[in-house]
C-alpha cells in the first residue's frame, strides 16, 4: 500500500543540497487534498555530501543529512514510498568536461538505482542539466532509462524552463519521473506569468555586492543592447559577450562572482538568489557568501518541482491502470482508494 490510512508519504531526499525538493513537496502537501484530508509527507532520510547544505538543511528542517551515499549501506536506509534526487549534473553540464559515466560523480546514479533495486519504492523523481540529454548522442539517457526499465519502472522525461513557472530564471533542467505502476501521467504547464524583477531585486544592498568601477566599465564597453526594461541581468558568457534580460540566465554553482550581474553593477544578494529558485522568504542561509553561491545555483527551482509532484498527485488519483502492461516485479497498490 502506498498511503496508510491517514495518507502519509514517506520519502527520502538524495543529494539533498539545502532542500528544494523537499520544500516543493511539503508546499503541495498543505495544499493537495485526498477526500478532503492532506498528504502527510514524512522524510525518512536525507544525504548530501557536502558540510555546507548539512548545515543549512539541518538548521531550516531540523535533521541533519548523512554523508557520502556510497558509504552508506542501502539496508540501512529505510523503507520508502518516494525517492527525490538530483543527482550531481556536472558530469554532464556544459560548463564540465562532459565525461558522463567516465566522471566519478557520474557514477552517482547507479547509487540511485542500488536504493531503488532495493527498496522498490512506488515513485521517484530525479533532476539534471538538459545537456544529460544529448550527452554522447543521448546514450547516456538512454542508458539510464533502460536501466530504470530493466528494474521494473515506468519512466517518462521532460526539460522543463524555470521562465515557464512563473521564475525570472532561464534554468533548463530534465526531469525524469518513474513509477512502478503505468499510470497516466501527464506533464502540467501551468499559465503563470513571470515574476517580475522588481518582486526579486532587493532595494537597498551594502557596498559589498557591487562589483569594482573597473569591472563595471568593462561590462558596458562590451555590452551592444539598449535598456528596455528599469532593471536587467546581465550575463556573460564563456566567448565574453554580455546580455542582458528582464530574468536571469540560470545561475550556476562554479560560475565566477560577476558572472551576472543586476544592471550591469552588483552581484545578487543571498536572498534575491533564493528567490530566483523559488524559495520563501522565510528560509535563510547560514554561511558565507562563497557558499551561498554554490548552495543555491545547485539547488532546484520549487515551483518546477511542485509542479511535478501535483502530476504525479493527480496520476495516482486518477489510478488509470494498464494491468496486463505491467511488469512481473511490480505490485498492486491501493492508492488512494
């Protein structure tokens, strides 16, 4: 059975970083309701190997992440109806070397796929970069599908624009979606206009964010636009050129510190950061600003996120099963009936 009788989702958060997947499905939790009673989610266990996210995590969700997945015996994680990762994406990102599997961290899924082979959770949801799509002509996704396949489990992906739920964010991610069950599962896009810049930019910020008068000078020489819009984002890319946009270009974990900049002038501040992923106001980071950087631009855009999950939600109730298309090793569940 997949929910008890009081509707309790229990899950564990792969390569947690500081929680964005978690924070989705808690928010559609408080607002799903199941015969007018709410999913409980109940997180069994949480990993990232990184001291940082630890810290934060544990001080906004009270617990603190286990370390290094391949240390951790699978026997030891507990039973779970969900598993969320996002699993580390430099090894296919375009600003890595893109060695895919040849990378170590690469290697990171196949730790996925030893808890689901083991635990045979109902769900899951998994994150990357969009280049782990065309990354060695799509072999390696392919890979990773047959993989998923080949362990009993109905999977379905799609690349999904943070611009495209209401995020002045340009953060292309795939998200793969699995379930033990063919269900009829159907990616939402939501008509949310974006967010302007104006709700992200904070109105006053200390001298520290404000890149030097040379930097400044350096960025307007090379910039070739004309201000459209009262506040931009302007981006340089790998060739130098620089753009600027009423969003943000996706922030990246090892990007320089002026990669973008609010007009052409300061670095985004911790919280602007936070929000351009989506995240409340009410969560604050611990930490320096070094961290903040790497902590954030490897984080999830939530609303992307709660996205997924209200599908997933919506696939479950609906329970529209292709019994003779399922696969030997998969069981029946209640649901939510």
């Amino acid at each position: 059975m997949l929910f008890t009788n009081n509707l309790e989702l229990k899950y564990i958060d792969l390569f947690c970083g500081i929680g964005g997947f978690r924070i989705a499905l808690e928010l559609v939790c408080s607002q799903y309701t199941v015969k007018d009673k709410k999913i409980k989610p109940i997180c069994v266990f949480s990993s990232d190997i990184d001291s940082d996210a630890q810290k934060n995590y544990e001080v906004h969700f009270k617990e603190k992440p286990q370390g290094d997945i391949t240390k951790i015996p699978v026997e030891s994680i507990p039973k779970h109806d969900l598993l969320l990762a996002g699993f580390p994406c430099q090894p296919f990102s375009i600003c890595g070397k893109l060695q895919g599997f040849e990378d170590t961290r690469g290697t990171l899924f196949f730790e996925i796929a030893r808890i689901i082979n083991y635990h045979k959770p109902y769900i899951f949801i998994l994150e990357n970069v969009k280049q782990l799509v065309g990354h060695n002509k799509g072999k390696t996704l392919t890979t990773i599908l047959e993989i998923l396949s080949n362990l009993g489990y109905y999977t379905d992906y799609k690349v999904l624009n943070a611009l495209d739920f209401g995020l002045p964010q340009k953060r292309e991610r795939v998200f793969i979606v699995g379930f033990r069950e063919p269900l009829s599962f159907v990616w939402k896009k939501p008509n949310l206009s974006m967010k302007p810049l104006s709700e992200i930019i904070e109105k006053s910020v200390p001298e520290f964010y404000y890149a030097s008068e040379q930097i400044q000078k350096n960025r307007l020489a090379k910039y070739q636009g004309n201000h459209q819009h009262e506040i931009t984002i302007w981006h340089e890319n790998k060739g130098g050129h620089i753009s600027a946009y009423p969003y943000s270009c996706a922030m990246r974990a090892g990007a320089s510190y002026n990669y973008l900049l609010v007009n052409g002038k300061r670095r985004l501040t911790e919280r602007e950061m936070l929000r351009l992923q989506g995240f409340p106001d009410s969560f604050q980071l611990i930490g320096s600003y070094s961290s903040a950087r790497k902590l954030v631009g490897n984080s999830v855009a939530v609303p992307c996120v709660a996205s997924i999950i209200n599908s997933v939600f919506d696939a479950l109730s609906k329970k529209k099963l292709k019994v003779n298309q399922m696969p030997e090793k998969c069981i029946q569940t209640t649901l939510f009936d």
